[in-house]
C-alpha cells in the first residue's frame, strides 16, 4: 500500500497521510483549512514497513483504508509545572 505524506505549514509537527499524491479529496474540507497548504515530505510504501516514527502504522493502514487518510497529530506537551507540584505534594505528604 503506497502512501504520501505532508506536513502542515500551519501546525507544527503535523502529518497528513493520504493514499495518493495530491488528492485530498477525502479529507474533509474544515480539517483542510486548518492543516493549511500541505507540503510534500515523502512517499512511502507500507506494505514494507514493520513500523513508522511516531504513528502506529497499523492505525495508518486501518484509517487509509476506511476514510481514505490518515492525521497523525504531535505529542502532547508535557506540563512539567503540573509534574513539580504533584512531587512537591507527594514528598510534603511523607
């Protein structure tokens, strides 16, 4: 199963997967406004892959298939502020 893969000039480390080059047709048109103009990162072939960086490849292939792309979203972001209060929390209640 072959694969294109663009990034979004909008959002940051932001992935849309779609089964050809070019064709967005697919893909709803509100999520297209906000992932903005998609920029070309690369074609690959998943049928090769055992896995990929940061998306479950076997998740890629199911959305592929069933709705025709695939959104691979960034980490959330770790709120270390949340982190040091529960430590503090955890070490005053001992």
């Amino acid at each position: 199963m072959l694969c294109v893969i663009y990034k979004s000039p909008k959002k940051e480390q932001t992935y849309l997967f779609v089964k050809q080059r070019d064709d967005f047709s697919s893909v709803p048109e509100a999520l297209m406004e906000t992932f903005g103009t998609p920029v070309l990162v690369t074609l690959i072939n998943l049928a090769t892959k055992d896995k990929l960086g940061m998306a479950d490849i076997e998740k890629v292939r199911s959305n592929l298939t069933k709705q025709g792309y695939y959104l691979q979203l960034p980490p959330p972001q770790e709120n270390l502020l949340k982190q040091h209060k529960e430590q503090m929390k955890a070490q005053a209640e001992q």
